[in-house]
C-alpha cells in the first residue's frame, strides 16, 4: 500500500466519522457501507504483508475504525443504536 493510497483511506475514514458525528453528511449510507467493505479488506491485506511493526498497528488502527464506522451504519440502519 503507497502512501497515496493510505492518505487516501484516512481522509475517507474522517469524513465518515464526521458524518456520523453529525448525522448529515449527504451520502446514502449503503454506498458508506460498500467503500467501508472494500477499505477493510484492503486494510487486511496490507497489514498482512511485509513492513514494519509501526505500519502495521496503524493499519490495524485503521481497520478498527473501518469496522466500527461499518456497524455503526449498519445499526443505523437496522433501526438499532450499536455501542462503540
């Protein structure tokens, strides 16, 4: 994973916990969903590679927040308040 592509996944992870900071963040949540999936398994994937100790608990730092951002969505809009 580039630098490019890191800086890439954190800018979406924080307008993703703002708007759900804020509830109104104008994006259908299903879409929300469907990039929080694919940046999970990115995220997976490279933590899973070569590199250093440092780099990969960021990585996991990341994943965390996807998959948390994820079941906050998902309890959304399942009707329920999902705790953190």
């Amino acid at each position: 994973m580039d630098k490019q592509e890191l800086k890439a996944i954190q800018g979406f992870l924080a307008v993703v916990g703002q708007g759900l900071d804020t509830d109104h963040d104008g994006v259908a949540p299903a879409d929300r969903l469907a990039e929080l999936s694919r940046i999970i398994q990115r995220l997976m994937h490279a933590r899973l590679g070569p590199g250093s100790l440092r780099a990969k608990v960021h990585l996991a730092t990341l994943e965390r927040n996807a998959r948390r951002y994820r079941r906050q969505i998902e309890g959304e809009l399942s009707g329920e308040h999902p705790t953190s």
